[in-house]
C-alpha cells in the first residue's frame, strides 16, 4: 500500500482553520473590548476572559465523551460548529446579555467540536501510524493558518471599525469552516471505510476494562497534561497581560502609522507557519539517525524556550510601572513571541499526537478533552493572574513569575525524562 496521507486530512485542514480564523480573530479583541467597551477594570477583564478561555477547554471532555459514547465524531464536530457560529453572532450585537450568550455558546460549541476533530483525524491513520505526526504537523499548521488571517482581519475590523464588526466576521469563517465540513462529508465517510477495511477486528477494541499497558499509558497523559498547565499558564498571557502590554506600554508606530495592538496575536501564528515544516523535517531528519528527543525531553526543551521568551519581556519592561506612559520598542515582544512560538511547536503538536498514540481507541474522544482540561485551568489561572499585572511594583517583575515557573519545569521534566519514556514504551 502506498504510503500517502489520508484525503480526509484536508477536509478537516480546512474545516479546522476556519474554526481558528473566527477563534483567534474573537480571541484577539476579547480583553480590549471589555476594557475599552464595557470600561471594566483590568482585573474583571482578566477575569472574565480567564473564566471564557478556560471554560472553552473545560467541555471538551463532555463533548468527547458524549461524542464516544452517542453521536460519533462527525456529529459532534457538525454540531459544534453550529453552536459557536451562533456564538460568534450573538457577541455581534450591542448587548451585555447577547455578549454572555455569546460566551456560553461558543464555550458549549468548542466543547463538541475541538477535541472530536483532532481525535478523528488521528482514527484516518489507524493504518498508517509512521505518518500520524507528519499528519497532525499538517493539521497543526492549519490551526495557525486561521490563527494568523483571523487576528489580522477581525482584530483590524475591530479595532479600527467597530467590535461588533470583528465579532461578526469571527462568525462568517466559523460558517465558512461548517461548509467545507458538510461538502467534505463523502470524502470523510470513504476514508473512514478504508480505515475499517484494515485495522478492523482488533481484539481489545471493544474491551470496557483497561489493560496494565493501557493504565500505565493514560497515567503518562495525565502526567504530562499537569505539566502542560504550567506552560499554557504562561503561554497564554499573550492574550491578555501581553496584548494589554502591547497597547499601554510599546511603541506600535511603523512608518508613521501605528499598529492596531491585536494585530500582533497574528504574529504567533505566523511564525508557527514558518517553522512548523522545519521542525518536521528536523524531527524526521534526528529520528532517522537515532538521535530524536522523546516527547519528555521535548517538553523539557518546550519550557527552557519559554522561559528565554519572558527574559525578553523582562528586559524590555525594565523601568515601566503599571501607571507609566514610558513606551518600549516592539523589538522585545517581537523576540518573546519567536520564543514562545518555538516551545510551542515542542509541546502542542507533539503533545496532540501523544495523546492519539496512546489513548485506547474506545476512549480516544474522553482522553483528548482530559488533555484539554490541563489547558482549562491554566487558561483560567493564566486570565485571572493577568488581572494582577497592575498590583506589581513593576511589569519586569510580574513577567518574571513566568521566567522562574518555565525554567522549574524544565528542570523537573528533564529529571522525569527516563522514567517517563519508560512508561510510555511499556509493551
């Protein structure tokens, strides 16, 4: 058999990036708008966009056990798309009580749709395992293609002609992504058909009760997925502490114009696009001499990148006081981001791609939304603590909290590593 990615994989590419486009292009105004719009205070904004983002990853395990148990992946992607469309809608109007709606639908419809996709495309490579994180790497860059237009787009219309105007195009690309979905539905069920020709009958798939091998290996996922809280607990001030940062504290001019703050969510996203493809190669390249770095190790080096990020935004906020009109240059978050982008791609993909090896197929679903759930609380954590960015004597020592919890857990998962990797290969 000829060993090609599955056509299915582009179908959910898309599906997938028009899914981004509308969440990152909503992400990417959320915190100004509640600040600027609503006039609430730094640490209520934090707040309720803490309580929004880590809810979004908190009913994914609803949605994959319900997906697993009843209605199937493609059903529970479909219906997904539907409730966060709406979502997107309803923040479109002028209303405090349409605004929460909107939240509520979109936290609901995320629950069903993000952890059913990545699921799914991981079931398309049942008979092709070697090319599973070529595949998700694929996928991945699509999260990033919508990631990058969506903050662009969304976050200009937004900032420059109206919130509501970001809000409603963040929802015409979730209608965009349910359409190719839909068409793309024929191309998905003759792919799923394949796949069962091949790996069907395989003997524990129907088996309720776990294995040894299969305890050891959800032990690992949930291990690794308390150190993921840690990461995205950092990651995630890019929305909220860094974008705040962006518009208080830095020189946004180029050219004699200035650079509407939300614009540099795209930047991230970008970057992924880079150089998601030389890490594929490079990982490709080091497994074929021997010399690839496990997944441990790769988070390990996940958090050391982290950490060099934050240094950036120490250095570039020395000096600057929660109450100052003192602006620094770009340059620092520009290399904040690059770094954060590169311990990225050594934790989220690799991360994604380590769950669907070694969930047991019958709880794939429930297994991808407990990945999630690390990503629920430090998202929430992430939001609630950026509220306090202004309680500190100086920015230089709020983003250093961050510099000393990065290198910490690089510390430990490097200490864990052989242990770890032990477990994960236990035949």
């Amino acid at each position: 058999m000829t060993k090609t990615h599955p056509t299915g994989i582009y179908i959910l590419f898309f599906t997938e990036m028009w899914e981004r486009f509308s969440y990152y292009g909503m992400r990417a105004i959320l915190i100004l708008y509640l600040v600027k719009y609503f006039n609430y205070s730094d640490e209520f904004a934090g707040s309720v966009y803490g309580a929004y983002t880590g809810l979004v990853y908190l009913t994914p395990i609803l949605g994959g056990y319900i997906a697993d148990r009843f209605i199937g992946f493609k059903n529970a992607i479909f219906l997904g798309g539907i409730l966060m469309m709406c979502g997107h809608i309803s923040l479109a109007i002028s209303s405090i009580e349409f605004f929460y709606l909107g939240l509520l639908l979109l936290i609901l419809g995320n629950g069903f749709f993000k952890p059913n996709i990545s699921t799914y495309l991981g079931t398309l490579y049942k008979d092709k395992p070697e090319l599973k994180d070529s595949g998700f790497t694929i996928f991945y860059m699509g999260i990033n293609l919508g990631g990058m237009f969506g903050p662009l787009l969304c976050g200009y219309l937004g900032e420059v002609h109206g919130w509501h105007y970001g809000f409603g195009l963040a929802g015409v690309g979730m209608l965009a992504g349910l359409i190719v979905f839909k068409l793309g539905l024929p191309t998905l069920a003759a792919e799923e058909g394949k796949v069962s020709l091949v790996s069907g009958g395989e003997n524990s798939a129907n088996s309720e009760l776990l294995t040894p091998v299969e305890k050891i290996r959800i032990l690992v996922i949930l291990i690794l997925s308390i150190f993921t809280m840690f990461f995205w607990f950092a990651f995630e001030q890019a929305g909220s502490s860094m974008n705040l940062f962006a518009d208080r504290y830095m020189d946004r001019s180029l050219f004699g114009k200035e650079i509407p703050a939300s614009l540099f969510q795209s930047v991230n996203a970008f970057l992924i696009l880079v150089f998601a493809p030389l890490f594929a190669r490079l990982w490709t390249e080091l497994g074929e001499k021997k010399k690839e770095p496990n997944t441990p190790l790769k988070f390990s080096l996940a958090f050391v990148l982290l950490g060099i990020g934050f240094l950036f935004l120490v250095f570039g906020s020395r000096g600057i006081e929660p109450s100052s009109v003192v602006k620094t240059s770009m340059v620092w978050l520009l290399m904040a981001i690059l770094f954060h982008t590169l311990g990225e791609l050594c934790i989220s993909p690799v991360g994604l791609s380590m769950v669907s090896k070694l969930s047991p197929p019958r709880f794939g679903g429930l297994l991808m939304g407990v990945w999630f759930l690390s990503n629920a609380i430090s998202h929430y954590v992430a939001g609630f603590f950026s509220g306090k960015m202004g309680q500190f004597a100086s920015l230089s020592e709020f983003f250093l909290i961050f510099v000393y919890t990065s290198f910490a857990s690089a510390i430990i998962l490097f200490l864990l590593n052989k242990k770890l990797n032990t477990m994960m290969h236990n035949h």
